[in-house]
C-alpha cells in the first residue's frame, strides 16, 4: 500500500481523538455487576485500512515506543506483539482480496491466563478488562504458558521484568474514556461497548450485508467467550487465527484436577492410617527401631 | 548452686559451637575428580546467576515470548521432583505398609529427597522474573487458589517440611540431642503420611500444569491424563533413582556403611526391581489406552511419531522387560542397566512435555543455551556437595548412634 495513504490515515488516527470521545459508554454501565455484562470490543476487519492508527495510540497511551515508519502492515510478513508493542496490525492475502487484522489480549471471559496467575495478578476486572498488577506478580510466567493466544509478553531484559499486554485500557475506562485504540480509529472499524450489545451488532451487519461477511463472529465462542469480538470477510483461518482454540474456556482444563485436591487431602491420610494399622501387627517384629 | 549450672550450660555452649566448627571442616580428600569438576562450573554458574539478576533472564536463557519455560522448568523443577519421588515411595513401602526390608535406605531416600526439592525449588527462583514478590502467595494476600502453580507452591513447602521433620532425627542423633530425638521421631508417621498425600497431588499436579496449554504441546504428548501419567511414572523415576543412587553411594560411601546393610544391598535392589517392573506395566498400559484415546495414528508417521515410539518403547518397555528379567532371575548388574535406561526415559518424557513438544512447531525452537546448562550443572553439583557433606556426618547410611538402641 501507498506510503501516503498511510501517512494520511496516520494523521487522521492522532485527530480522531475528538471524533472518538462522543460516542461514549453507553447505557451498559449499570448492568455490568451481571456475570455476563461486561465491555468488550467489536473489530471489523473488513473496515481496516491498516493505517496503524491503534497502534501509535497504543503504544502512546502506555508508554511503549510506536512502530518505526518502515515497520508497516505487509502481505507474507508477521508482525506479532512483543514487550514493547500491545497490538499489532498484520496483512493477509485471502480468497476475497487483502484484509487487514489488529491482534491483541482477546480479554477472555474466563481468561487461562488469570486461572494460572497464582498471585492473582492477572485478574479479570467486573468491567471485563483483564490486568495485570505489577506488585503482585512473581514472573513466573505461567500465564505466558497458558494463554491459547500467547498474548502476555515478558520483559526478558529487565531485572525487574513485567508483564505486558493489552488490557481494554483498563485505566481509560475508569476515567470514563474510551480505548486508546477505540478512540484512535479513523476508519472507525473497532467500537468499545456492552458486550452483548456489541454482538447483536457483530449479527445486525451480518444479516444486512450477506455477502460482505463470513458467518461467524470470532471471540463469540472461542475460549468460552472473549471481549475481543471479531468480523471477517473470510473463513478466520485465511487471516491468520487459531481456528483450533477450543469453545469452552480454558480454566476448565483444570477444574477436574482441583476439584480432587479436597477429596484427596481428606480421604488419603484416612486410607494410609488404615493400612498402617492393619500391616503394623503382621510385621512387628521390627517396632523398637521406630 | 546457680552459678555452677551457669557454667555448665556455658561450657556445653562452647562445646556445641566447637562441635559444629570442627564438623563444618571438610572431611575426605580435596582433590577428588568431583571436586576438580564441580567447582570450576559452580564458579561460572554463580557468575551467570549474579549476570542473570543484573540484566534480566534474557541474558543468559533462550527463553522467548513463545516459550516462557525451558530447561530450569523442564528439567530442574519437572524431571528433578519425579526423580526425587522415591521418598513418598520408600516411606509408603516401610511406614505405611510396614516392610521393614528397605528402611535401611529411607534415610538416605529422604534426605536426596529433600535436598532436590530445596535445590529444585531454588532453581524455581533462579526463574522467577520478579522472586521478590514470591511471599505474595505464601503469606495470604493474594492466593490464586484456581491456579495450579499455586497448588504446586505451597504443596512443595509443605513437603519439604514433611521430609525434614522425617530425617530430622538423623540430626538429632548427630548432635547428640536425645530429648529432641524423642519428640521428633514420635512425629514421623504424621508426617510420612502428610507427605505422602502431599506427593501424590504435587506430582500429579506438575503435569496439570500444563493441561491449559492443550495448543501447545504436541497431540502425542498433550492429554487430560497427563496427571495420572506424571504420577504413575514419579514412582518408578524415584525408585530408580535410588537404585543408581544407591549404587553409587555403595561405592563411594563403603566404609560408613555398616556390615548389615551392605548384606542386605543386593536383596532391596531384587525388591526394587520387582516394584518398577510392575508400575512401569501399569504406566505402559495407560500410556497405550492414552494413545487410543487420542486417535492420533496419523501422528505416528512423522518425526514426533517416531520419537514418541523412541520414549515408549526404547525408555519403557525395554527397562521394563529388563527389570522384569533381572527380578525373576536375580541379576543385579541388569537391575542398575534398567534403573539408568529408565531415568534416560524420565528425562525424555518431562522434556517432551515441557520443552520438546511444547511449541514443537515454532518457527524458532527453543534450545536451550550453554549457559542454562551450566546453572542446571550448578545446581546438581550444590545438591551433590550438601549431599556428602551430611552424608559424612550424620548417621544417614551409617547405624544410629548407641544410645539410640538403648533408649
Ligand atoms: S487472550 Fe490470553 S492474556 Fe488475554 S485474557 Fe485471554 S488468556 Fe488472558
Ligand atoms: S508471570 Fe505474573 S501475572 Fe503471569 S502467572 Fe506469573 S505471577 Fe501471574
């Protein structure tokens, strides 16, 4: 794509600020204590220009260093986040012409990565952010095992290392702002909002443009749900997701085993103090060396 | 009257401090061939620790944002903790189910059990990004309670403190301290049980470690039975390594061990044996109803399938089949030959897990770094030199004091 266009939308994307802070967070706000009611994000990749308005934004709003000018979107090259940068903006070639897609933390609804923090450190808030909370970390990195879309990254090069990741802006909603990055699209193709309401949306643009859309919203289901919702105009595979990311979330992985923990710690000294008094009087004659 | 016993106590003080100076001496030759490895790789693993605190664990590890864990899990923590299993094992077998055959070698079982879990547990830390906040869920603000590494943490503390309240009266009778003696033997079947609980869920619990990584690993190694696998296996990991350990203490620590137990050297190794051969059965058979499970036949024709025949066939039938042999037919050579074969298979198995078959498709594999090596090298040659250095001193292979027998 042309150096200009990008240039253009580049500078649309640091104007957009105004544009963004209208349309602000709608009626949710009183429903979101319900286990289900939580914000989450709708991204159409379809309306992506790729101008990487998000990710100067991003990376702005944290403190992180912008992509480099020649660091851009390209067909065959994948860019992926890293400790520096949250988001990430990667082209695809498909069956329907080039697409552009903007990776990041999905925020799960059950996140893998909060189950396995063992500091709760990762924690998903009611909001439906998930952060991170840097006096509690260890820096196990346990959550970097368990997350299916290897989204927390890790300072490696730090003697005091963190964890980094998107968290839906976190301290921007508080404040009653939108997303950095939500705010920041000029081609207004990512929208912050009630979850729910985000996927009658995701189905709305479904039923009136046929054509236009592959009949699937991605993050509805996938890891039992997740903040990021995601429309495409192609299969997801084609745009590089892990079409093999389980509908169930992730947690439940373990549940079978922690759920025997109890019964083992009750019922095992039980069995082991039987079997020692049963065996004690058949072999006895050894007892004094006790 | 008061003064007298002032000066008593005073000069026992000093006799204690004299005592524990005159023990911390080395004892044994200096220049032993162990020594003359260990410590020039000690000294450059403590320079890459200090380098890795300095510049972060980048510096000195492959690790990368695809793979977080590598050799200092896989290795240290995973392998080393199955290897150290042979504790829950020995004082199953003697505490629990009263063999008294093998409680000649619980107390060395015991303390090679507990100093592999300081040790382990202190490469833990080695990986830890942020050790400091490490007490976060140890003193109780902020306890992740539906996190396995949780559950893992706290159970490896526990058990550490179950195992050294077990040997604790080995230090007792080493100091001389026969009150303390008393009370702390009348703790170990409290504590044998405690830690035997213990054992079956952290071990089981190091393989649920990775059950939400079910993306990751490769579909030959990845199942919900990882747990049960990591279990059944820890049980003839540990007691091999007691028996490769045993043989080699046999020959290093001849001399402090007494004319009863070397008798009965050969008749616990047979038993051993026995033992291994038929849990590795046991392994096998869920190992190959895993496999069935799985439906992943496809997989066998490629390299990871060749590999993954490699581990179970080459590293658990075959020591399995020579455990068996060399338990009908008495054949103690063959016996160490199985118990080597089957902690080579241990390593292969917590590797494919944790390191080989995690993100075995990455564009950039993840090999571990010469300097990784060198820290793990590091810390096995600590564990080794506490190792004999408690073995020098406290009765561990050696009798019991006297008065042990009189009281
Ligand atoms: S995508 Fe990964 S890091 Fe983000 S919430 Fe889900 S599990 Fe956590
Ligand atoms: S690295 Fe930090 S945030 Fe991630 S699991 Fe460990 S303690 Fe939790």
């Amino acid at each position: 794509m042309g150096v200009d266009r990008r240039n253009f939308l580049r500078a649309l994307g640091l104007t957009g600020v105004a544009l963004g802070t209208g349309k602000k967070l709608g009626a949710a706000e009183s429903q979101t204590d319900k286990e289900d009611e939580f914000y989450g994000i709708l991204y159409d990749s379809t309306w992506c220009a790729g101008c990487q308005g998000c990710e100067i934004a991003c990376a702005e709003a944290h403190g992180l260093t912008p992509p480099e000018i020649e660091d851009v979107p390209e067909v065959g090259k994948k860019r992926v986040a890293d400790e520096t940068r949250r988001t990430v903006v990667n082209a695809y070639e498909t069956s329907q012409g080039e697409f552009f897609v903007k990776t990041q933390c999905m925020q799960c609804a059950q996140p893998a990565c909060a189950s396995a923090c063992l500091t709760k450190a990762m924690y998903k808030t009611r909001d439906g952010s998930v952060i991170w909370r840097e006096e509690k970390c260890m820096g196990c990195r346990y959550c970097m095992v368990s997350c299916p879309f290897d989204a927390p990254k890790f300072e490696y090069h730090s003697s005091n290392p963190k964890i980094e990741k998107c968290d839906m802006c976190f301290d921007r909603v508080k404040e009653g702002k939108l997303p950095a990055c939500v705010e920041n699209c000029p081609a207004e193709a990512i929208k912050f909002g009630n979850r729910r309401e985000l996927i009658a949306e995701a189905r709305k643009r479904i039923a009136e443009f046929p054509g236009m859309y592959h009949d699937v919203i991605y993050g509805e289901h996938e890891a039992g749900g997740t903040g990021w919702l995601y429309l495409s105009a192609v299969p997801f595979g084609e745009l590089g997701f892990n079409t093999n990311i389980q509908k169930k979330p992730y947690p439940e992985l373990t549940k079978g085993f922690l759920y025997s923990v109890p019964s083992v710690f009750v019922l095992a000294p039980a069995v082991l103090l039987g079997i020692h008094t049963a065996t004690k009087n058949n072999n006895n004659q050894d007892e004094e060396n006790e | 009257m008061s003064n007298h016993k002032n000066h008593i106590q005073q000069r026992e003080r000093g006799s204690v401090v004299k005592f524990l100076a005159a023990e911390l001496k080395p004892k044994g030759k200096i220049f032993s061939w162990f020594n003359i490895i260990s410590v020039p790789v000690m000294t450059l693993g403590v320079v890459l620790i200090v380098i890795r605190f300095v510049k972060g664990i980048g510096s000195i590890t492959n690790l990368d944002q695809e793979v977080p864990w590598g050799l200092w899990i896989g290795f240290d923590v995973v392998t080393g903790v199955a290897f150290a299993g042979g504790a829950y094992v020995l004082t199953f077998i003697v505490y629990i189910l009263n063999v008294q055959k093998y409680k000649s070698i619980v107390r060395v079982t015991v303390l090679n059990g507990f100093l592999a879990y300081v040790f382990y547990a202190g490469a833990l830390l080695l990986d830890l990004g942020r050790p400091w906040n490490v007490i976060n869920p140890i003193i109780g603000n902020s306890f992740g309670v539906s996190s396995v590494l949780f559950l893992v943490a706290w159970h490896f503390l526990l058990y550490m403190l179950a195992q050294l309240i077990e040997f604790s009266p080995a230090i007792a009778e080493w100091i001389g301290a026969r009150r303390a003696r008393k009370i702390l033997s009348g703790m170990t079947l409290a504590a044998v049980i405690f830690g035997i609980t213990l054992s079956t869920l952290h071990q089981s619990g190091l393989g649920a470690l990775f059950l939400m990584a079910k993306d990751k690993i490769h579909p030959l190694w990845y199942s919900g039975f990882i747990p049960i696998l990591f279990f059944v296996s820890s049980i003839f990991a540990g007691l091999s390594m007691v028996i490769f350990e045993g043989s080699i203490s046999h020959r290093v620590f001849y001399n402090k061990i007494s004319e009863k137990n070397r008798k009965s050297h050969h008749g616990i190794l047979h038993g051993l044996s026995g033992i291994c051969a038929f849990t590795m059965f046991i392994y096998f058979f869920l190992q190959v109803i895993v496999f069935l499970h799985g439906k992943h036949w496809d997989l066998l024709n490629t390299r990871m399938g060749y590999w993954y025949l490699t581990e179970i066939f080459g590293f658990v039938v075959l020591p399995m089949i020579l455990f068996f042999i060399s338990y009908r037919n008495h054949r103690i050579t063959l016996i160490k030959i199985a118990a080597i074969i089957t902690m080579i298979g241990i390593i292969i198995n917590r590797l494919n897990v944790t390191v080989i078959g995690y993100k075995w498709d990455a564009a950039v594999p993840y090999v571990p770094s010469w300097m990784e090596i060198v820290v793990t090298f590091t810390v096995l040659f600590a564990e080794i030199w506490i190792f004999r250095w408690v073995i020098n001193r406290m009765p561990v292979l050696s009798d019991s004091p006297d008065w042990v027998r009189e009281e």
